[in-house]
C-alpha cells in the first residue's frame, strides 16, 4: 500500500542496519508456526517408528529418525530462506538499512538503500516477539517488523515504544 509522504506522521522513528544472518538469528528464534509443529511431529513420529522397529532392526531405526530429522530441518531452513526474501531480496546487498517510522494509524517501513517504502496498519500485527536485541512484529501474512533495542534504547525511546504498540496492536497475540 504507498501512500502519499506528506499524509504520514511520525510519532517515533528508529534506523536499523541488519544483515542476513541476524535476519536469519532472528527468524530461528521467532519463527513458532504451525509448520514447525508439524517438523516436531514428524521428527517424533520417526522416533516412534524407531522404538517399535528397535528391537527388530536398530540400523533401519537409527536410518529413518534421521530421515525424519533431516526433513524437519530441511523444512525449517526454506521456510526462514523465505522469510528473509520477504524481508528486502537481499541479492547482492551484504546488509539492509530500514528506516521504521510508527504512525498514528500505521507503521512505515523504508529501505534506506533502495528508497521503497511499505506501509502496515497496526491492526495486520498479529505477533510481537522480544529477543535479547531485537523487537520483532509481524503480520499475519508472515511480513516482519525488525526494531532495534539497542537504537530505541540509545534514543530513550524504548518505553514510548512499548506503550505505542501495546495500545495500537490490538491482534497481538
């Protein structure tokens, strides 16, 4: 959704510069999906068959756990690949510098390097996740918000934040 620049206005802004392996730290630690249930699942169902098939073959056994193992991991790994296309098609770019602005009504995200410029309204914010340096929002269709502790810290605007999304995201589970 673009919209004009001058109608949007900010109440809080912070920079973030990440590369894709803190994409891809951040995303390990924030991704719980349905679809890492379903890794979990087959990961103990292959447990399982191993049990029951111990007493007869443990080769075979070990073999298909690690299968199972395997595949989840597999899995897992294209489902975070995904997300970091998603968050800015790093191609060829060693790092990202976005620009996050919060709104009244809405949160703009700005590529600093290539100038594109996203909006999203408080509502589609369905998760909000801490980790030990990042606070991540992500919508419903899987797009994710990466906020810096350390920048909102640095600019004491770390409170003023906190206050602005638990009042504005509503969906916040």
């Amino acid at each position: 959704m673009r919209r004009n620049e001058s109608e949007f206005e900010a109440l809080l802004e912070t920079e973030i510069t990440i590369t894709k392996d803190r994409i891809n730290k951040v995303l390990w630690k924030t991704m719980i999906t349905k679809g890492t249930i379903i890794y979990a699942i087959i990961v103990l169902l292959g447990i399982i068959v191993s049990m029951l098939g111990i007493l007869r073959d443990p080769v075979r056994a070990f073999f298909w756990v690690t299968i199972c193992l395997l595949f989840a991991i597999f899995l897992h790994k294209r489902e975070v690949n995904k997300q970091v296309h998603r968050m800015g098609a790093l191609e060829g770019v060693t790092e990202l510098r976005l620009g996050v602005s919060f709104g009244k009504e809405k949160i703009r995200t700005k590529n600093l390097c290539r100038g594109n410029v996203v909006y999203l309204y408080y509502g589609s914010i369905t998760k909000f996740v801490e980790t030990n340096d990042y606070y991540v929002l992500q919508t419903n269709a899987k797009d994710n918000i990466i906020v810096s502790k350390f920048a909102l810290i640095e600019t004491q605007q770390e409170d003023e934040f906190l206050l602005l999304i638990k009042k504005k995201c509503k969906n916040v589970k």
